[in-house]
C-alpha cells in the first residue's frame, strides 16, 4: 500500500505530441494532473521527463500548472529514465532520503514507462503503476505494457487507489483538499 513518507511520482513524458497521438492522451494528462496536484499537496517528490522534447513538445500546459519549484523536470533521449545520468541521479537521492515506492504513469505504457518501472524495481522500488495515468498509441500496446509490468512485480493501481491509500483517513488534515481534485 502507498504511503506519504515513502513515496514519489515519477511522470514518464506526458507531453504535447504524444498526448495527441493517443487516442486516450488527454484522459490521461487530466488524470495526472490530479495525482500530481495531490503528490504536491501532500509533500510527495515529483519527477517528470520529457522524451526529446524539441520534436515531442515539452509537458503538457495543464500538467505544468501542477509543478512547483520542488518538481524535478529533465529532458532524456533513452527509454528508461534511470539510463540518463541526471535521472538516475535524482532518483538516487530520492532512494538515499528514505524513498521505496514509487508511483509512476505515463506515456507510452509499453514503451518509457515500462523500461523505466523495471529499471526502478531493479534498483529495489516497490513501483506503483497507475494504470489510468498511462497511455499508448493503440489499445494492444497499452495492455501489453500492463500486463507485462504485472509479470515483472509491478503493483497496477489507479488514481482514485493511489490517493486514498496516501491519505490513508479521512481525518488527514489534507482530505478535503484531495478529495476535491477527484469530485
């Protein structure tokens, strides 16, 4: 189960081009959005890349909003974030101040996402899929992403799952202010 003290979300490329080149692209930046506003609520780190972002575009405007000046946003041209020394090097921090989960959605759900919640299970992260924040071109590459991160250990979960199990009760002082970014 998600929990505040030892978690972060890792955003996998949720930018402008791939967001309009899957069908389900601004579902899920919506999505996102949410579990973004709420990590920042709650004081849970954020990281987000951008897979080549002079011909990707740059993360989504909406998702943006979400980020304050504690958001760590990095460019990469690999697949698995944690093969770009700046990533790796962040999440290693992330490790090193008493982070073991990870929460992490994205796009593509087959592609980005999926090399880089194996290579964050690798480096000993309980990984927290949330499947409604992750998308892919087609439907068959998307459930072949989730099926396969299920094989590898992956924890598959969803936005509504992921924020209650932060809040964990309704008497944490910060309820009203989630519970809002999901009415």
């Amino acid at each position: 189960m998600l929990n505040i003290e030892d978690s972060a979300l890792v955003i996998i490329d949720i930018q402008d081009r791939l967001v309009q080149a899957s069908k389900y692209g601004e579902e899920v930046a919506q999505n996102m959005t949410k579990v973004a506003k709420a990590a920042k609520v709650l004081g849970i780190p954020i990281v987000a890349t951008e897979q080549y972002p002079k011909g990707l575009g740059h993360t989504v405007p909406q998702l943006q909003e979400a980020f304050d000046d504690k958001t760590f946003v990095t460019e990469k041209a690999s697949f698995s974030a944690l093969l770009e020394p700046i990533s790796a090097q962040k999440i290693n921090e992330l490790k090193n101040a008493g982070i073991k989960q990870i929460a992490i959605g994205g796009i593509e759900t087959h592609i980005c996402v999926l090399q880089t919640a194996v290579a964050l299970m690798n480096e000993g992260f309980e990984v927290y899929v949330i499947k409604d924040t992750c998308a892919s071109r087609n439907k068959k590459e998307y459930k072949a992403g989730l099926e396969l991160l299920k094989q590898y250990g992956a924890k598959i979960t969803c936005v509504e799952i992921a924020l209650f199990e932060w809040l964990k009760t309704s008497k944490n002082p910060k309820f009203k202010e989630v519970q809002a970014l999901i009415k």
